[in-house]
C-alpha cells in the first residue's frame, strides 16, 4: 500500500509548513516538506513525487560512488 503521511508533531497549525513520508506498507520511500492550505491536495501529490524522484537519485548516485570506490580499490578504472 502506498501512502503519505503527516508525521509533523501533533501541535502542528492545519495550515503551514508539515513534514511528511511516503511509504509502501512499512518503508518510507522519501520525506517531504509540503504548505498545508485549502484544496493543496494535488501540490502535496506533486511534491511526494518530487520527494520520490531526488531519493530514487540520491540512492543512485550514492550507488555509483560506492561502485567506483572499490573499482579504483582494485586498481580498475572506468571512464563513462
């Protein structure tokens, strides 16, 4: 199940800045910043899309980092 969730503290104003996560079932995905006001319904959907996309990169790039670490480890070198 994916879902978004405020996980701003209880106190928080119904309107303003809250944080939130994406998750499937128990694993957050990524974590977000959204401006709760009326009908911001479809820029909170936009914004955990968005939150999705830079965490699925990060992940990515920090892959790769790692991938060329023990490659030059090994004396291996990659152009690309």
């Amino acid at each position: 199940m994916l879902v978004i969730v405020n996980v701003s503290p209880e106190d928080t104003p119904n309107q303003g800045v809250n944080q939130y996560e994406v998750r499937v079932n128990d694993n957050v995905l990524a974590t977000f910043e959204h401006e709760r006001k009326p009908n911001g319904a479809a820029q909170c959907l936009r914004d955990a899309a968005d939150a999705i996309d830079k965490a699925h990169s990060d992940r990515v790039d920090r892959i790769t980092a790692k991938i060329l670490e023990a490659t030059e480890a090994e004396g291996l070198n990659f152009t690309y």
